[in-house]
C-alpha cells in the first residue's frame, strides 16, 4: 500500500475573469522509501500538484476535485487545525529558496528548538541533543556551536542543510523537497542531493523531488512523472523512462540535457500554454514533432505499456 497516493487533482484559479484549471487528472503514488521525481519546465503544475499536498495553495486556488490519501486520511477534506498537526511533523517541506527560509532575527537553535517543541513536545537538554544530532546528520560541521549562530552567518547550502535538518527533528515520513537546489552552485548542489540520499537510505524517508534538471533526477530518483501544462504526461520508473523515453515531450527533455561532447544545445521551440489558452487535444500539439491531427481535437487517454509505464499519447 502507497504511502502517499493522489488521486485525480484537479485545481485551478479564480480571476477576475473567470475561473481557469491548472492542474488536471493528476494521479500518483509515493512508497515508503522512494524518491519520485515530478519533472517539467516552469509553471507545468508541479509545485502546485506537491502544495496540494500540504494544502498550502494560493487564496485563489481551488480543489475541484481529488483525493490525497495519507495514513489512512483524504487531506483534502482535514480542517487547518488538524493539517497543523501533518505538515511538518508528518510531511515536511524543503522550500524553494533557502535565503529566506529561516528568520533572520533568531538564532539556527532557537528556530530548531520551537520545532522540536512543537512536533515532539520535548524541551530543553533533551531537546538540544537533538537538534545537534540533525545537524550533525546533515554534515553541519562544530554543530554544537552552529547552533548560536544566524543565518546571515550561513552560506546558501548551509541554509538548506539546516532546513533539512528541521524535515529530520520532526521524523517526517515524507519530504517534499521544492527545486531545493536551485540558488546554489553545482558542487553544493551535489552536497545537498548526497545528504538528502543518504537519508533517505538510513531511514527509509520517502522523497518527492520537483525540479527541472534531469541531471538531478538521474542521479536520484525511483520513479518520474513527467508534467506538462498541468498534465502529467508519463510516469515510469528512472531505468524505463531514461532508456525508453515514450511521450514526445519527454523525449525533447531529454534531449537538452547539456552534451560536453557537442558544439550545440538541444532546445523545445515554442512555449507551453497559458492556463487562459483553451485546448481540447493535447497541449503540446504545438510543439510536438510527432503530432497528428487527432492530437489538436481530442486529449489522448492514458495507456500503460508492458513496462508498466504510462503514457498519454495518441502515437501510442
């Protein structure tokens, strides 16, 4: 049994306009000690389908409809007071930015200390031990110490590690890490993802990793679903999609993974559409190789393929 499992998302936005849906049919699963990899260029629906999750959505973003079953429960239908008690202790959150993660005004320690506090109930030398323990796990060197310094005293990657040491005090099941290395230099980058697997090896956390870069998502991930437009358009395992890529999209991904080898960069022509763009086919029609005239009148149902693999596309 999946211990995350989303069922048919469906969200959107209320304008002034009008209503308009960002994220359609999205379905996933989440098993204990997996990374799954949600991939796909900038406002494909990916922070949005993971936000859900945690339901941290914008004011003006709606569920239509969907289930999110953890533990037994459907978040979606949880009052605040009793997500209060899941989000962070439960399903933790590594944000996007690491600079403006922490409060500037208050001691790493202090700010370890309140969640300890807070998601375990437990308080002073009991409590410190902890925290040190987290971030010693997260290759904090003279932890002890670190902990009466701000974060201004902390590069970037320090940053993150301290943020992932506060996913650790709480004894999160699962982590939903948002780009979480997106603001640092690629050694750090390499730093961050090696923490993040290393826990997840001695203590079978499970991991949802959003992001971008394919490198990455090689290098760290179980399983991938591939979003476009608010779709996802394949979910397959890391060997199945990497050797095997089905969806024109993924494939065009792929292809722009930086070659040292090559004198060119691959690059997708084209944009992906607005939320506002009305499409009944599939939504990269415009920019698919592969397309038919079917892929502009109707969206393709989803197919699983012998390797267990799912896909949606009219080629298939």
């Amino acid at each position: 049994m999946a211990l995350l499992s989303v069922k048919n998302l469906n969200i959107g936005f209320n304008f002034l306009d009008g209503f308009y849906q960002a994220v359609h049919n999205v379905s996933f699963d989440v098993e204990q000690g997996q990374t799954l990899a949600i991939v796909g260029e900038s406002g494909s629906g990916k922070t949005l389908s993971s936000m859900a999750v945690l339901n941290l959505l914008p004011e003006n973003a709606v569920v239509k409809s969907g289930e999110v079953f953890f533990e037994q429960q459907d978040l979606l239908k949880l009052p605040q007071k009793h997500m209060q008690k899941i989000r962070g202790k439960k399903i933790a959150l590594i944000p996007q930015d690491p600079m403006t993660s922490l409060n500037p005004l208050y001691t790493i320690g202090n700010q370890l200390l309140e969640v300890i506090e807070i998601h375990q109930g437990v308080k002073g030398k009991e409590a410190v031990e902890i925290a040190v323990k987290a971030l010693e796990q997260v290759k904090i060197p003279d932890a002890r110490e670190k902990m009466k310094a701000y974060p201004h005293e902390f590069s970037g990657g320090m940053k993150q590690r301290v943020i992932i040491a506060m996913a650790l005090v709480c004894n999160a099941k699962i982590i939903i890490a948002d780009e979480p290395t997106t603001a640092l230099d690629v050694t750090v980058q390499a730093q961050i993802m090696e923490i993040l697997r290393e826990i997840k090896e001695k203590s079978g956390i499970s991991i949802i990793l959003i992001t971008h870069d394919m490198g990455i998502v090689a290098q760290n991930a179980d399983k991938i679903a591939v979003m476009y437009a608010g779709h996802i358009v394949e979910f397959a395992s890391k060997e199945d999609l990497f050797n095997n890529p089905k969806h024109p999209y993924t494939k065009a991904l792929l292809n722009v993974i930086l070659d040292i080898n090559s004198s060119s960069i691959e690059t997708i022509e084209g944009q992906p559409p607005s939320i506002k763009d009305v499409m009944n086919g599939c939504p990269f029609y415009p920019r698919c190789p592969q397309k038919m005239q079917i892929c502009n009148e109707i969206y393709p149902k989803t197919t699983v393929m012998p390797d267990g693999s799912k896909v949606d596309c009219h080629f298939f």
